[in-house]
C-alpha cells in the first residue's frame, strides 16, 4: 500500500468514526426528556411553578448547563427564572425564560405564572399554579446542508403554551406533580405532538429536609418525568448541609448518568456546579463524562433568616 492510498485510508476511517459519534450523540439527545438539569432540587420552579410558595422570599435564578463539551453541536441550555411572593394574598407570581440548542435544533420558550397557596393545618399547604407564554422550535438543517435535498425545508414551528403545578409543603417538606409545558393537539398542527420538544411532560418531585444535627442538614429529593414515546427517568439526589453555608450531594438517574454537586451559600446568594458523567457503555461513553452545569441565584425578601435550603 502506497502513502497516497494509506492517507485515504485513514481518512476514511477517521470519518467513519466521526459519523458513528454523531450518531451516537443524536440517538442519545433524542432519547433525553426535555427539561432536566441536575440541580433541580435547588430550583425546582422551572418544572412546577408552585414550588415559588416554599420560600417566603423572592427569587432570581440563572442556569447554563453544557452537555458532552467539545463535541460540536452537543446540547446546551441556559434557564432564567425568578419571582416574587404576594404576602398579602398568600402567592407568587413569576416567570421563566428558557432556551435549549442541540445541534441544528433552537428552542425558546417564555412563561410567566401565577402560583397560590391555601393553608390546610398548621404546617401544611396546598400550592397550585398556572403558567401561560410562549414556545418557538426551529431547525436550520439546510444551511448546515446545502445541496442535500433530504434537508432541504427546515422547521419553524410556534405554540402557544399553558401549564399547571400543584404541590403539597411544609416547613421541611414537599410533594409535586407538574405538566409545565402542556400541548393540546386540536388546538393547533396534530403533526407538532411528534415532536418531543412538544410533548406533554409529566414531572413528579419531592423533597425532605432533615436536621441531624445543629449546623448539619441532609435533604434527599427525587424527580420522575414521564413523556409518552420516551422512557421513563427518575432521579434522585442527597444533599448534604455543613452550617447552611455549604453544600455537598450527588445525583443518580436511572439512565445510568451520575453527577456530584456542591453549592457555596450565604443569605442572598447561591452559587453551584454539578459535572455529571456516564456510568456504562450505553450512554455513549467519554462523551457524557464531560458535562456541566452552573447556577447563580439571588433571593431577596423579609424573611431572608429563614434559610431556603428546602
């Protein structure tokens, strides 16, 4: 075999293995339920709303989360959320901005809410909440491949959008279910449910906040989505907390993903990391052990002595 011939070679056999990379990674995204981030137990408003009651303060929160770094066109989401309580009436109202990016794929979504609580003993309540805004989902696979004629029409798709949260709390603990992002096909384009970016997405969620010790906390959280045509993925978490200053816990999620967290804390502010990475084979190996997450949140209010650690 000649250079010329041994170059081609290995040409084509570097671009076979790129190609079953990014088929890898495709059947891997398409396979994720829309909407998850590994923090969640510290920001659960994006998924149910009336989680903005627990805390008797208000709330501004910004997430960015970057899955298999270096892998080009891997998927990205950046959440900005916050609300403000309505002490007089027992509610929040609030809203959130989402965008999700995966290749070729952009979505944006924008809602506001309305979240209110009614008082069932001394300790407990019911929050319920309804959301409305907006969602716009395209692709721009046609400039990404020109001349091919199977990518020749990319999607633009907008709908309206409505939702719903309902939550059981007390002092220490919570109990949800939540569809945020609900599509009625006779609404609109029956041909968008294909789509998993609108799908009806079922979240379940809880937490307990447990005081060992005086300045030690432990809070175990899970959170089970259920999207029709997708597998079902619950995750659950324990965090661990040293003085309500620092925060140390890991996640695991039935897919077989793993991630460690730690947050630095004070009265207003919080600031978090979280790397999640594979734990077998099926989830596309070393390209899921480089993923991460950032959030920043600043609470403000007149109870900020009342830690928000639930």
């Amino acid at each position: 075999m000649n250079l010329f011939q041994s170059t081609r070679l290995q040409r084509a056999i570097r671009g076979i293995m790129a190609a079953g990379a990014l088929f890898s990674i495709t059947t891997a995204a398409k396979a994720q339920q829309f909407f998850t981030y590994n923090q969640y137990m510290n920001n659960l408003t994006p998924i149910n709303h009336a989680y903005s009651l627990v805390d008797k303060n208000g709330n501004i929160t910004g997430l960015f989360r970057k899955q298999w770094v270096g892998v080009e066109g891997s998927p990205q989401t950046f959440i900005f959320n916050g609300y403000a309580p309505l002490e007089n009436i027992g509610a929040a109202i609030g809203g959130t901005v989402l965008n999700d990016k995966f290749a070729a794929e952009n979505l944006t979504e924008i809602n506001g809410f309305f979240a209110k609580g009614v008082q069932l003993g001394r300790n407990n309540y019911l929050g319920v909440s309804l959301n409305a805004g907006y969602r716009r989902y395209t692709t721009n696979y046609a400039e990404r491949n020109a001349g091919d004629p199977v990518f020749a029409n990319d999607v633009r798709q907008n709908k309206a959008n409505i939702g719903f949260g309902v939550m059981y709390y007390t002092s220490n603990a919570y109990l949800g279910v939540s569809v945020p992002e609900l599509t009625i096909t006779s609404l609109g384009d029956a041909g968008v449910q294909q789509n998993a970016y609108f799908r009806n997405h079922y979240y379940f969620s809880g937490a307990y906040l447990l005081n060992t010790a005086e300045d030690f906390k432990v809070k175990p959280a899970f959170l089970a989505t259920y999207t029709r045509g997708v597998p079902f993925v619950a995750d659950f978490s324990t965090t661990m907390y040293i003085k309500n200053t620092l925060g140390i816990g890991a996640n695991y999620r039935t897919n077989n993903e793993m991630s460690g967290i730690i947050s630095v804390m004070t009265d207003q502010f919080r600031l978090g990391y979280s790397y999640q990475f594979g734990t077998s084979s099926a989830n596309i190996g070393r390209f899921n052990n480089a993923t991460h997450e950032v959030t920043l949140s600043y609470r403000f209010g007149k109870h900020l002595n009342e830690h928000g650690l639930l």
